[in-house]
C-alpha cells in the first residue's frame, strides 16, 4: 500500500578468487579492501559496474561503508590506478573475464557473492573435491534484494501475483 518495495532475500557480495591461479603464481590471496591496490594484484581485478549490475553497486556500497563518505573516493583512484577492470555485469565479470569462470579469462579476482564456491562444486562435472574458488571474506557486503510494482504499470493484478509468488 505505500509503493516500497519489499525484502524478499539477501546475498552477500565479496571478491572471490581463483585458488589454482594464485598457487601457480605463488601469489598471496589479497584477504583485504586495501590488499586490492597493492601491486602485486595491479590488473588482476574484474569488477562490476554499480551503475548497471547490483554486485557492481554492493561492492561500491562496501567501499563507502569501509572508508566513509569521504575515503571511498580516494580508494577507487588507487583501485583504477591499479589497472581495476570495469564491466557492465555479473555475466561478462564471472563468465568472461574471471579465470575461474566458463570463458578462463585473464583476471583471477572477480566481485561475486560468498555462494559461488559452493555454487563452482554444485555445477561442475565431475565435482570437485575442493571448491576452485575462494572467498575474501574481509570484503562481503549484504546485498539485500527486494521486490515491488512501479508505478503506472499496465498490468497491476499480475504485478500483484508476482510479489505474492516472490513472497
């Protein structure tokens, strides 16, 4: 009755990594924010644009809520500096770019959410023993997902049904 949208779950966004890559390099596994802008891991990142993905907007949100309204700004410029990479989605980060994804790209650090170990396991044939990617989980941010009817929608009735059903 007052047009807000209404929780429905929540999922927390962090940075994975690509556990075989980091051993093959002998590279340490960044376990913090501050670790990203370190040069040892300068253009190993893939991260989503907040404007145009929701991890995109969950890890920019972890940035402000780590460094305050007046750091986060500064940790972007090291993070670009850093040779950050920027795409417009979850898809094109995970699958495309991230070394552990279905496309073996270059980068072995993508924002994703603390379940794709879990999910890595659950989806490949044969499963692993071991989840392939792991977890900074110095670096989740709660993503809370909600659902709502914008207003002037054509179809209200079957907006309706569709928040009960997500309900």
């Amino acid at each position: 009755p007052t047009h807000h949208v209404t929780p429905i779950d929540h999922g927390d966004v962090c940075i994975n990594d690509d556990t075989a890559w980091f051993a093959e390099h002998g590279v340490p596994v960044p376990r913090t924010l501050d670790d990203l802008t370190k040069r040892v891991y300068k253009g190993r990142l893939v991260v989503e644009n907040p404007a145009t993905s929701s991890p995109g907007l969950a890890f920019l949100l972890a940035t402000v809520d780590h460094y305050g309204e007046n750091g986060w700004r500064a940790y972007w410029k090291r993070l670009r500096a850093n040779d950050v990479k920027v795409v417009s989605g979850w898809e094109q980060a995970y699958n495309g770019e991230f070394s552990a994804g279905e496309g073996g790209g270059e980068h072995p650090l993508v924002v994703s959410y603390a379940s794709s170990p879990a999910a890595a396991v659950y989806f490949s044939d044969p499963r692993p023993r071991t989840a392939p990617i792991g977890t900074v989980l110095d670096t989740c941010f709660r993503q809370t997902e909600g659902v709502g009817i914008l207003r002037g929608t054509e179809h209200p009735r079957a907006a309706r049904r569709l928040v009960d059903f997500m309900l």
